[in-house]
C-alpha cells in the first residue's frame, strides 16, 4: 500500500485552503481528462460513504471538478439500506404493551410498510431517542417494570459501541433489555455491488469512519479480485479531494492499489481491541438489505453466549415490504440512478414528507441532492420504467 500523495503534509486549518483547493482541482481535471479520453466516457468514481456525499456536494467540489468525473452515490447509509421489514419489526414491538423502543434520531421517519416509528411514536407508542448506546442501560435500570428494546442500526462503526454496551448489559445482569440489531458490514455489501455489476465503477473512495475500525488492509479484495483502486478519505473538503487525486492517478498510470489518505487516523490494521469486541458479541448472518437484495455474512446478529439480549426473537417475522419507493430507492442505493432522476424526487418526496430512506438520513443521497443541489427531477433523463 502506498500514499502517493504525501509531499503534502496538512494541518487543521491546511483542510480548507484554498491555494491547495485550486491547485488539486487543477491537477485532477487535467487527470481525468486523460483518463476520460482513454476510457472513452467520464470516470466513474464511487464515493461509498454518504458522509462524503454530504460532504462533496456541501462543500461544492462537484461544481469546481469537470465533466469527466462523475460522482456514483454509493450505499453508505446503514438508515438507508435498512430493509422495511426492520421497520415494521420495530413498528411492531413499540406498539406492544409495557414496551420502551429506545433508537437513533434517524430512523424515526423512515416509513415502512406500516409507516414510519414517528407515527406510531404519535398515536402514544413509548419511543425514546438514545445519543449513547450506553444510555440504554440506564433506561433499562430506571424502568424496572417495562421491556426495553434497541433498534440499534449502522456499519461496523456503531457496532464496537453496541458489543460494549451488550456486554455491560450481560455483567449488570439487565433482565429487561433487549437489542434489535441491524448492523451491515461494509466488505460484503461492497463486494455484493461489485459482483451485481449494475454500476460502471472505475475506483471507489473509501469510507473514513468505517476504516478507523477495520483498517486499510480490509479492502485488498477491491484491486485483488475485482481490479478497482480505493482510497481512503476524511471528511474535509481536501480531504476528498486528495483522495480523488490519488484515485486519478492510479487510473492514469493503471495501477489499482489500496491507498490511504486519512492516514491520520486509519491504520493498516484498523483497531484490533475493537474488532476482537465486536468478535466476540456479533456473528455474521444473511439480510436482505434494501437495493442490494441477499447479502451473506452482511449482518452482525447475536452470537449464542449473548442470545438473552437478543430481541430478533421476540418481534414475528414480517413479510417482504411491497413499498412503492424501492424499487427508485434501490436503484439510487446501488449507483444505478442519481436521485434527480428518480420521478418522485423533490415532487411527491422531499425531507418534509419522505417517501424513502434515502430522503430521511443525514447520509442520504436524495436528502443532500436536495439540500445542497436544489435541482428538479431531470426531464432530460430516459423515462423511468422497471427495465430501466
Ligand atoms: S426521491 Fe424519494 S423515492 Fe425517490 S429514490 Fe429518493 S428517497 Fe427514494
């Protein structure tokens, strides 16, 4: 592995600056130019993340880079992925009696088949917003009486927080709480893209906050198996942009390399303490995740030693989700469509009232199309239709 870029050395303040902006931007037009050229349409870069997403389109280097580089919106969204059927699971359990669902703020307005846990949460359902996996416990302590259920979402970055607190939990001896897990590893939902091939990706940015704790060697199957360059980014306007420099660079001297360029904080190995923590709570099963379909060993669920906690068991299993929005959801979700050019972005579905996912989440892609780009519905597009 190799960090091709670092006779830059950056500070804080170095993040935002804009001599460094421009002479990047310089430097990755003229590569993609030339990468374009031999390719014979733009480059296609995935950036996996929606953290990056948000922060391409606020800091607005999508407008400061040419046509040959073309941003595809991955999957890096754990609420936007997140199948109905966890909706509807955890619909089900907070309308049950002497019941607390204790979750993140943002999956309170994702809808499910049901609707979303902010309706339910209206008609008198015991919804709690939790900011630390921790706080559960002390909810459970507190409410002696009622069960306690976390509908606890996310990527390998939420689930050391989730192992520790499970394991605290089995220590006190916690008798009424149970965790309704949905946790997507990053490495086989990617691979699982890759081998869909419905997306034309010439190299990845990989994802900052999920590397802290896997690591950069993780990803050595992207340029092993399938060919594809990754880098690792941060989050800052350079961040990206240093990253997309090594990327084009690679792409130009056809090379295909796991490089790092958040080596700030993400190591080779990633946090190994953590890793064994998550080991040793978490097994890896199938899901079926929204826009990817079946994805073995992509969930982490309950090994046996902690099967007391696990609340999957107490929920019935509910049955596919036949909501309108997924099928444009999955599309977006999977780098096949951009949210503009779904028919009910920014007209039947905005953040007021979302009708998918992606609309709701912070790391959504149509939520940030929406509030960074501001563009309507691209009549310009092919009109849509299931063969599409
Ligand atoms: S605009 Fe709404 S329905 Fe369309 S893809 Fe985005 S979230 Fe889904």
């Amino acid at each position: 592995m190799t960090n091709s870029f670092s006779e830059l050395t950056f500070n804080t303040r170095a993040f935002r600056n804009p001599d460094i902006v421009t002479s990047l931007v310089k430097q990755i037009n003229q590569l993609a130019d030339g990468v374009a050229e031999s390719l014979g349409r733009p480059v296609q870069i995935m950036e996996v993340c929606g953290g990056h997403t948000h922060a391409i389109f606020h800091s607005g280097i999508d407008q400061l880079l040419n046509e040959n580089i073309e941003f595809i919106h991955g999957p890096g969204c754990p609420v936007c992925v997140l199948p109905a059927q966890a909706i509807d699971k955890a619909t089900w359990v907070a309308q049950q009696a002497d019941t607390i669902l204790a979750t993140f703020g943002d999956v309170l307005r994702v809808p499910g088949a049901k609707g979303s846990l902010q309706q339910i949460q209206a008609q008198g359902a015991d919804i709690r917003i939790l900011y630390s996996p921790l706080d559960v416990t002390q909810l459970a302590f507190d409410n002696p009486t009622k069960k306690i259920v976390f509908f606890a979402i996310g990527f390998d970055t939420t689930m050391p927080s989730i192992a520790l607190t499970i394991q605290s939990a089995k220590q006190q001896h916690i008798q009424n709480l149970k965790f309704l897990c949905y946790h997507i590893r990053l490495m086989p939902t990617l691979t699982t893209l890759l081998d869909t091939g419905e997306a034309e990706l010439d190299g990845f940015i990989g994802p900052g906050h999920v590397s802290i704790v896997l690591g950069s060697e993780c990803y050595q199957p992207i340029a092993a198996k399938y060919h594809k360059p990754l880098v690792i980014a941060g989050f800052e306007p350079i961040d990206v942009l240093q990253a997309l420099h090594m990327l084009l660079l690679q792409l130009s001297q056809q090379r295909c390399e796991i490089e790092n360029a958040y080596s700030r904080v993400v190591s080779k190995q990633g946090n190994v303490l953590v890793q064994q923590t998550m080991n040793e709570v978490f097994k890896n099963s199938e899901l079926n995740w929204r826009g990817l379909g079946n994805v073995a060993n992509s969930v982490g669920s309950l090994q046996p030693e902690y099967a007391q906690f696990d609340g999957s068991l107490v929920a019935p299993q509910s049955s596919p989700c036949e909501c309108d929005d997924s099928k444009y959801c999955a599309d977006v979700l999977i780098g096949k469509r951009k949210p503009n050019q779904c028919p009910l972005f920014g007209r039947s579905c905005t953040p007021e009232s979302p009708l998918g996912a992606l609309m709701v989440s912070s790391e959504g892609a149509c939520a940030a199309y929406y509030k960074y780009k501001q563009i309507p519905f691209n009549e310009s597009q092919p009109e849509y239709s299931e063969d599409a």
